[in-house]
C-alpha cells in the first residue's frame, strides 16, 4: 500500500460516513519514511481548510517546542487517530448554527484503525510519539495521560516505541506553572528518548 492508496482510503471512509456530523478531512503530512511520527487527536477547522494536521493554535504551541528540541516540521511526520473532522452543531435561540469541534468516538477511531496501522508501516518511524489521551488509548494499554506521559513504551503488536505526551492545546486550558513545567520536561526527556533509540 502507497500513500497515495491511504489518502484515497481515507477519502472514501470519509465521504461515505454518515452517523455524525464531520466537518472534511486531511491526511498525514511530512516525509516517508520517518524516524519521529507523531499522531494527534482529529483535524480542526484550520487543519481542515489548510490540508495539514497540526496547523491551528494548538499547532503554533507545538511548532516551538519542536524548535526548542532542534527539530523542523520538515524532519517529522503528524498524523492523526482520526482523519475527519468530528463536529457538534448546536442551534441558538435565533436559529443560528454554531459548530465546535468534539472528541472522535471510538467506533469513528475503530474506522481509522487500518489506515493509521498502514501508516506507521509505511512511515516505520523509530519512535512514535501520542498527542493527548485519543492517540494514547488507540496505541496503548494505558487509560490517561498523568500515568504515562514523559517515558517511553514498547508496543508489542507494531514493534515501535511509543512516548506519550499531553496535547499541545492543554496549554491553554491548564495555565500553571507547574504543568508548563511538566510539559517543557517532557520534550527535553523526548529529545533524550531520541538519542537512546
């Protein structure tokens, strides 16, 4: 399977999904094959009307600490557990149509399972590093991000090293200094995990 047979699949899956509202779909960017892949959530508005995961606010966050650990867009692959777009569409009192993003459910996660499984073959990174707690569970026996974030894993199934990290944009919900501090260390053990492997 090429990549180009991944993004048709994803298309396919995409447009032919009907059970929830989906708000378009992007598949993975950067080079293949890759010794760091990185798998987030699901796409958002921006990522959507620019084609690129990671490309939003939470993107800009992630962006510079990437930079911080002498790493360029260019040198990683970002892939997503969901390749659509999971959206809620809410309706005010004068009939006007809000849409936000919400969590993929596992049965949207499980119609990506192959997709993302042929990727990682595909890409056949040294490392690949979980954005969040979505990606985390999907490639992972480990329930939450607080008991796993920072260290490195081994995943018996694709014979690849995983090392969780929280999602960028928990950055902007969680403002303490504390957990700035948590997240700063756990790019710094990143860059280290790099170097042991």
């Amino acid at each position: 399977m090429t990549i180009d047979d991944i993004k048709e699949r994803i298309k396919n899956i995409s447009e032919s999904y009907k059970e929830e509202a989906t708000g378009g779909y992007i598949s993975g960017d950067g080079p293949i094959p890759c010794d760091i892949l990185f798998v987030g959530e699901a796409p958002g508005k921006t990522e959507v009307s620019e084609g690129k995961p990671f490309v939003g606010m939470a993107g800009k966050t992630f962006e510079g600490f990437l930079n911080s650990i002498d790493l360029t867009r260019s040198k990683v692959r970002i892939t997503n557990t969901c390749f659509f777009r999971p959206i809620k569409i809410k309706e005010s009192k004068t009939g006007r149509e809000s849409i936000s993003n919400r969590t993929p459910k596992p049965s949207e996660i499980e119609l990506f399972r192959e997709v993302l499984d042929e990727e990682i073959f595909l890409v056949n990174p040294k490392i690949i590093v979980t954005l969040g707690n979505t990606p985390l569970k999907r490639l992972t026996n480990f329930k939450a991000i607080g008991e796993c974030h920072g260290e490195l894993y081994f995943n018996e199934e694709l014979k690849k090293h995983i090392f969780p990290m929280y999602h960028p944009s928990s950055l902007t919900y969680n403002r303490s200094e504390d957990f700035k501090t948590i997240y700063e260390e756990d790019w710094q053990k990143l860059k280290a995990a790099l170097k042991s492997i």
